[in-house]
C-alpha cells in the first residue's frame, strides 16, 4: 500500500469515528420532532417562546408565520378542487 492511500483510510475512518462520537454524546432526553410536534397540538402554549427577541427578529417570525400559513392554505385549497 502506498503511503498516500494509507493517509487517505486514516482520514476517512477518523472522519467516521468523529462522526460516531457525536451521535453518542446527543440527548436522548430530548423529545424527537414527532413527539415534540405532537406535544405542540395537545398544548401549543408550551411551544411558545416568551423570551426577549433581538432587533427585528420578532417581525421576521411574524412574517414567516404569516407566509407559511399562506402557503399551507394554498396547498389545502389545491388538493380540495
């Protein structure tokens, strides 16, 4: 084997041991999205952030909702007729 070929496993299998690692460490306490999403229909006040937001954050959220309720109609409107 040539020394090039041998550096190249050695960064692949290193790259893939980071990889691992940091699967290990995640919090399995955490909700997963599905549970999390449905957490947020039985009692969507818990899914509400009530903290301070940073200049101009609050009226992108605002405006984002808005879109993405807009095109969530679209679509309901689409598959009805």
């Amino acid at each position: 084997m040539s020394y090039q070929l041998i550096k190249r496993c050695s960064v692949v299998a290193g790259f893939a041991i980071l990889l691992s690692g940091c699967s290990v460490f995640s919090s399995s306490d955490a909700p997963q999205v599905g549970e999390r999403s449905e957490q947020c229909r039985r009692n969507p006040g818990s899914c509400m952030y009530n903290g301070k937001y940073e200049p101009g954050e609050r009226a992108y959220a605002e405006r984002e909702a808005a879109r993405l309720n807009r095109e969530s109609l679209e679509r309901l409107r689409r598959r009805a007729g």
